[in-house]
C-alpha cells in the first residue's frame, strides 16, 4: 500500500494552483501599470 493521502495531495495540489494563479495576476497587473506610466511619459 503506498503512503499518499490522495485528499491532502489534491488539496495541496489547489493551493499550489491557486497561488500561482495570484501571483500571475499581481504580475500582468504590475506589468499593466508599468505600461500605463510609460504612456503617460510619452504623452
């Protein structure tokens, strides 16, 4: 029998993805910023 609680890997599983998927987003939000004031500097 091998030694993996399949419910705790899952849920470990969705928290990983779910924190990835935030810092992605705090990513392309940043980035989306940085754009905005290169525009602003430009006009």
């Amino acid at each position: 029998m091998p030694d993996i609680d399949l419910g705790t890997q899952m849920a470990d599983l969705i928290m990983a993805q779910r924190g990835y998927q935030a810092n992605a987003a705090v990513v392309d939000r940043a980035k989306d910023s940085y754009q905005a004031a290169l525009e602003i500097g430009r006009n």
